[in-house]
C-alpha cells in the first residue's frame, strides 16, 4: 500500500508529494514540527500537540496555514486513509519557499509556510524496549538556547543519538554545567526514595507534551513530585529513572554511563506510570 502524505492542501501517494528546493525549511531549519502518537486508530494528547505548535509558531513569527481546527481532522484523514491503527503522525510547518536563498524572512503575505504530514505505522504499546529498559550515555548539550521552541534543527540531537549507539547504548541524556537538560529526544526523570524528580520547564528543554500528562496523572495517584534541576552525578545514585515522550510514552532507564541503577531492571515507578499513561491517554483519545 502506498502511504498517503499531506502537502500543503493535497492529500498525495508519497512518491508525487513534493517541496520546493528554496524551501526555508531545507535550507536554513527554519521550521517546526510535532508528533502525535495514534494508539486504537485515536489521537492521543491532540490538544496538547496542536497548543504547542501553535507557541511554537508563535515565538518564531510563522504563521500557520491551517486553522488548527482543520489540523485534527487532517490528523484523521491520513489514519484514515493509512489505515493506522498503532503509530506516529508527525507534521512539519516551515517558513516556506522563498524566490531565492535569503536570510531575510520573506513576507508571510506572499510567502506562505509550508505544511507537510506523514504517518508512520509502529507498535508502540507493547514495546520490547519498555520490558528491558534503556541504557543512556551522557553527553554535553551544546544547542542553542531556545529548545523551547520545537524546531526541526535536530542535528546536535541525531549526532548524540549515534554517539550513544557507537557506544553500544540506546540514547543519550544531555548535560549542562553539571545538570541534565533532557535526552535527545524525550525528558528525562529520576526517582529517589519514592519522589520522582525532573527539571522544571524553561528554556532549556522543550515543554514534553507527554511530560506535562504524566506529571499531572502522577500527582492523581498521590506520587510525589519534584520539579528541579538534577546532575548527572545525583541521576547515576537515583533508585530508578526514565524517560517520556509522545512515541515512547513513559520508558524506563536502566543505565546511565556504565552505572546500573538499582538492580539494573526497569524500576516500580516506571512501570506503573506508563500502565497509568497508556491507560488513562486511551481513554480520552480522540
Ligand atoms: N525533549 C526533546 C528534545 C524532544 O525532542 C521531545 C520529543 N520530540 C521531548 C522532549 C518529548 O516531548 P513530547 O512528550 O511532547 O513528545
């Protein structure tokens, strides 16, 4: 079956969707995206997703070419005609095509932003990796000071990926003087005597949509909870850690720089708060 893409108005066969050379997106990075994760053919944590891309947008001057009315019920169509059950729609908006290679942004009156969105089956509930857990590396965070804004600038993210993987791990944390920002890309918590514990939100990280659900169903079931700043020194003596994000849900961290925590197995708090997260998110899918 060839996958149904979405670009710039037309749903399209994947091998006819096409974007300009002087896209600003190709060019200069100059664009945003977010990930929705499908579970039972639902949307899961839509308002979340389409919120933040709209701040997204916001921060930088872009503007949007869809209402983000219409942005669900593109969302439902490319399930619908994908036939996704289980998997991702990931959506990127882009200052669009300008005439020429510019660092001036163009006049969003006569340049408009380019929209693209593809779906991509998985399965993601009934992940191997969650029964095992992840093993991290750390690394220093070296990217710019807005990771707020959920840019398509992922080169420093995809190079900590594959230093990870040359070290035969699965992902890697990054750390600022001393203090874990987040992993490259997901956030990142540790659990020490019952507490979870994750940096709270600024600029340094981007604001986890699935950070933000997890947080509030873990205060629900009475776990305490502890915005702040950790090193990577408190993360390898913590009882256990792990990590959210929209396509990994709640995954649990095993290791970090050769240290196993705890008994080196997925921890109790982990686990149950991705029960929780999956069961809960199901519910109020849409
Ligand atoms: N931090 C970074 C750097 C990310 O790339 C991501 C996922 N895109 C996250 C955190 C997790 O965000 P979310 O839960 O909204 O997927």
């Amino acid at each position: 079956m060839t996958r149904i893409v979405y670009v710039n108005g037309e749903y399209l066969p994947e091998d006819q969707a096409k974007i300009s050379v002087f896209d600003r997106g190709f060019l200069f990075a100059d664009g945003v995206y977010e990930v929705t994760s499908v579970l039972d053919g639902q949307l899961i944590d839509f308002e979340g997703h389409s919120k933040r891309l709209e701040r997204s947008l916001g921060e930088l001057d872009m503007v949007s070419p869809v209402t983000m009315e219409d942005l669900l019920g593109i969302h439902r169509e490319l399930v619908h005609r994908n036939d996704v059950t289980e998997g991702m729609i990931y959506l990127q908006i882009t200052r669009g095509a300008d005439a020429d290679r510019d660092f001036v942004f163009p006049d969003p009156e006569t340049v408009p932003s380019s929209i693209v969105l593809f779906t991509q089956s998985k399965n993601l509930a009934d992940s191997p990796a969650a029964k095992v857990g992840m093993k991290v590396i750390s690394i220093e965070d070296i990217r710019w000071g807005r990771r707020d804004i959920k840019t398509v600038q992922l080169l420093y993210p995809s190079i900590g990926k594959m230093m990870a993987k040359k070290a035969g791990k699965d992902d890697a944390w990054m750390v600022e003087d001393g203090f874990v920002t987040e992993g490259t890309s997901n956030n990142a918590y540790i659990v020490k005597d019952g507490k979870i514990i994750t940096r709270h939100l600024g600029n340094e990280i981007l604001h986890g949509i699935t950070r933000a659900t997890v947080l509030r169903f873990a205060r629900e079931a009475q776990m305490e909870v502890e915005e702040r700043s950790f090193t990577i020194d408190e993360a390898k003596t913590a009882d256990e850690a792990f990590i959210t994000s929209a396509s990994t849900f709640v995954m649990p961290v095993v290791e970090i720089d050769g240290v196993a925590l705890g008994d080196g197995t997925p921890g109790p708090v982990a686990s149950r708060l991705r029960e929780i997260y999956l069961d809960e998110s199901r519910k109020v899918a849409v």
